[in-house]
C-alpha cells in the first residue's frame, strides 16, 4: 500500500539504516539497497531525507536501475507550503510509458549506428576504388 510522505517526514528518513529519496515526487526507502549501490553508500547518504531528483537522473541510470528502483517505492511525495520546488530533469523516465520504461536515448543509439555503419560503407567503396585504380 502507497503513504503520501511529507517533505518534513522524508527528511527525517536520512541515516544509512533508515533512508528515503524523493525521485520525481515519489518516495523510495533505499535502506536496504545503500550497501549494493555501485556508486558507494555515499551518493545516496548525501541526498538522504532530500530530493535526489536532479542527481538521479545526472548519473544516467540503467533501465535496470530504474526497476530495482520500483521496487523500493515506499510512497508518493505529498507537497504543503513551504516545500522547496520540485526538482525538475529533462525527462521523467521513471514514470515513463509502460513499466517505467523510457527509450529517449535510442535515438542517439542508433544515429551513432547508422553512423558508423555509413562510414564503414564509406571506406569500404574508398578501398575497392582505390584498388581497381592501381590496376
């Protein structure tokens, strides 16, 4: 079952035993993640009980990242006045499209694809004109 957590209740949540992040206005309880976090428990005790937002997205994580995230949801962020501003990234790719899922970075993937293989078509035709020619 999903709580609305306060900004005043997730900071509270900022000790390596006890740690919440707020991602996209979503709460996530990480305690038991802070000692398999490749990047080291000091990424994540740094913006512990805080909107970690902006760093979050700032590392690029994995699709897979993204779902073990999922999986330590503990709520969504409930706003009052007085709550600093949400932090924003250039994309919500934790919510988005189906199971969290985003593929805004396949498009650089495969122009860096045709790129190269436009290229290698290139040299190819280079070598084969270059060799007809000492004939």
């Amino acid at each position: 079952m999903s709580q609305e957590l306060t900004f005043k209740e997730v900071a509270a949540h900022n000790s390596k035993k006890d740690l919440y992040l707020i991602i996209h206005d979503k709460v996530y309880n990480v305690s038991s993640f802070v000692d398999e976090h490749p990047g080291g428990e000091e990424v994540l005790l740094d913006v512990g009980g805080q909107d970690a937002t902006e760093a979050f997205e700032d590392v690029g994580h994995s699709d897979e990242a993204r779902e073990i995230l999922e999986g330590l949801k503990a709520g969504t962020l409930k706003r009052v006045d007085g709550d600093p501003a949400p932090k924003t990234a250039a994309t919500d790719k934790i919510s988005a499209g189906p199971g969290g899922k985003s593929d805004s970075g396949a498009g650089f993937g495969i122009g860096l694809y045709a790129v190269i293989l436009v290229g290698g078509l290139a040299a190819y035709l280079a070598y084969s004109f270059m060799q007809s020619k000492d004939k």
